[in-house]
C-alpha cells in the first residue's frame, strides 16, 4: 500500500483553523477528509463529527464547543493556551498539546527590532540601560540574551522559577528602563499575571520606562496604560498584544510607539515550526506516521541582506497598516506577508 493510501486508511476528520499556514499539503497526507475553517467560526456543528482540531488562540476549546462530538485530540499551533478549558477537556477524556518556544525565536526577532527602533527614534540608549524581563520562559530567555548582546543590563523577574539572581518586580519598577512582559496569561493563585501591569505598578514606576507587552493583551492593564503614557509615567510602548482583541483600544493605538496585531510571534519560521509540532503531536496521538517536516519558503531571489536587522523585520511596518485601519486587525493578522528570522534558506 502506498504512502498515502495508509494515511487515507485512518480515516480521520480534522478541523481545521484555515489561517494556520502551510500546513495543508502535510495534512493532505495524512487524511483526504480535513475542514479549513476561519477559527473565531468554528462551532459545535463543525466539530460534532470531527476527530480532532488544530487550532490557534481565537477557538475557545471548551465544553460549548466539544460536548456531544466525538473530538478525541486538540492541537493548538500556539505556545499560549489560555483559550483551550484544560479542565473540561481532562473531565470529558479528550487530549490535548500545544507548541512551547515555537515562536520564540520570531518574537525574538520582535523585541529586537523593537529595541533598535527605540534607539533611532525615541532617545533609548542600549549600552547601559537597564532590561526588565518579566517571565523567563522559552521566549524571555532568549530575549534575556538579546539585550545583553546589545550591551543592556538584564534583570529578570519570574516567581513560579526563581533561579538565583531573579529580581522581585519591585527591583523591575526601580531600576528598568525597559520593561518587556513574556508571561502567560493566568487567573487566581500565587502568581496570577491578568493585569500584572495595572494602575498600582505604573504608579510605582521610578524611571519612566519604555514598555513592551508580546505576551498576552491582559497581562497590561491598557485603560491603566493609556493613562500611564498620558501622564508621563511610561515614555513610550509597544504593544503587539491587546484586550479584548480584535476590539481594540484605538484610542491606545495611537498613543503608541509601535502597535502590531498580535504578530510578533509571526515569522514564517514560527508558523512552521506550530505547523511541525501539532503535526508531530496529532501523529503521535494517533499512532499513525508522520508525513515529514514543513520547511518555511524563502526569502524572494534577489534579496540581498545588508547585515541591519531591521532590513529583515521592521515592526514599524506592521504598526502602519495596523495604525492606518484598525478594524482590519484580523485581516491582517490572518494574512501575514511573508517574514523570515533568518536571510539564509
């Protein structure tokens, strides 16, 4: 039997989020009978007969949405999962996995294009200045790195680890310059981050730092914030992740430096490697083979890398358009140009 007539002989039905990119001709291996479908439109009816989900963080994974199907497995090509209801999911004997530090490398890429642009435009000095990471997880670690590489003092917060050498986030609001949130969205216990940053720490802040949220809209309060920039607490923000998207604050989106929609983690390198580990998740489920690993497509022929990393990545592109039609946010979201980490393969 050949390759593909095994894949077809599971049978399998999958739903799937239809902006989840290049990821079609791998599933197309696995099973001929896969559904594309816009995520926040994916509903019960959908589901009812499916076996399993890929989905990103606009399908609210829960029993409204799963009760009385036969939805076996969920995947979620995100690191976050606050939008899968893990507790109903374990009470109804339905798996789950999502994809940790898959992005971590393109919101690297973000925060660092975001540093740059600080620099040139709005009076930050790298060398010197002092970074406030907040959450050091698969992507705090790695932008930890980044500013050490371009000559910053790096200060890490994050209670749940508490490596030697982490700070309180009372040292963060004394003594950062830039303060960058890459947490997970949670509620209630110990080390709850909805609202992390709300009225009470932009009042405490002593330095009138610049801040970045990529981690989830709610971690950043933002009527607190757009109150913060108003009366000069915060020098200025980045924000590429809001409340209650895609409703956005306009009002905010025009007071910041740089707002993007919810694309930081983005790059087609990301994206591909969501796509590879749901994949790889869904075939290990299932006990069935695994058609092969995505690769992201290259840059265009005659790209010529001058060695800027802003020639790779310019947020200030993605805030444009965003700044320019806000009611687009999912638009442009789910239609992201094509974005690389790297000007090599």
């Amino acid at each position: 039997m050949d390759f593909l007539c095994t894949f077809a002989a599971m049978d399998i039905k999958l739903v799937i989020d239809d902006k989840i990119p290049f990821i079609r001709e791998a599933v197309a291996k696995i099973t001929p009978r896969a559904v594309y479908k816009r995520g926040a439109d994916i509903t019960a009816a959908d589901v009812r007969d499916a076996d399993a989900l890929i989905v990103r963080t606009r399908t609210r994974c829960d029993e409204s949405l799963l009760a009385g199907s036969r939805v076996r497995f969920v995947a979620t090509a995100t690191i976050g999962f606050d939008h899968i209801d893990t507790a109903y999911l374990a009470s109804a004997g339905i798996a789950w996995a999502n994809c940790p530090g898959c992005n971590a490398g393109s919101v690297e890429q973000y925060v660092r294009s975001a540093l740059l642009l600080l620099q040139r435009d709005c009076g930050l000095r790298l060398p010197g200045s002092t970074l406030g990471v907040v959450g050091c997880g698969h992507v705090g670690s790695r932008v930890c790195a980044v500013g050490r590489e371009l000559g910053m003092r790096v200060l890490v917060c994050d209670p749940p680890v508490g490596a030697p050498g982490y700070v309180g986030m009372d040292v963060i609001e004394r003594e950062a310059d830039v303060v960058t949130f890459h947490v997970p969205l949670t509620d209630g216990g110990p080390y709850a981050t909805r609202h992390l940053a709300d009225a009470a720490f932009f009042a405490r802040l002593a330095r009138r730092p610049f801040l970045i949220n990529t981690s989830r809209g709610p971690v950043v309060d933002n009527g607190a914030l757009k109150s913060a920039i108003a009366g000069g607490r915060v020098r200025q923000a980045v924000i590429d992740t809001w409340e209650h998207e895609p409703l956005i604050d306009t009002e905010l989106l025009s007071e910041v430096y740089i707002g993007t929609p919810h694309i930081a983690g983005y790059s087609a390198d990301g994206k591909v490697n969501a796509d590879n580990m749901a994949i790889a998740a869904l075939c290990r489920f299932f006990g069935i083979e695994n058609p092969g690993r995505i690769v992201p497509p290259p840059l265009p022929a005659g790209f010529r890398y001058s060695g800027d990393p802003l020639q790779l990545y310019n947020p200030l592109d993605d805030s444009r358009r965003l700044k320019l039609r806000p009611d687009l946010f999912e638009e442009l979201r789910g239609n992201y140009p094509l974005r690389r980490e790297s000007w090599e393969g």
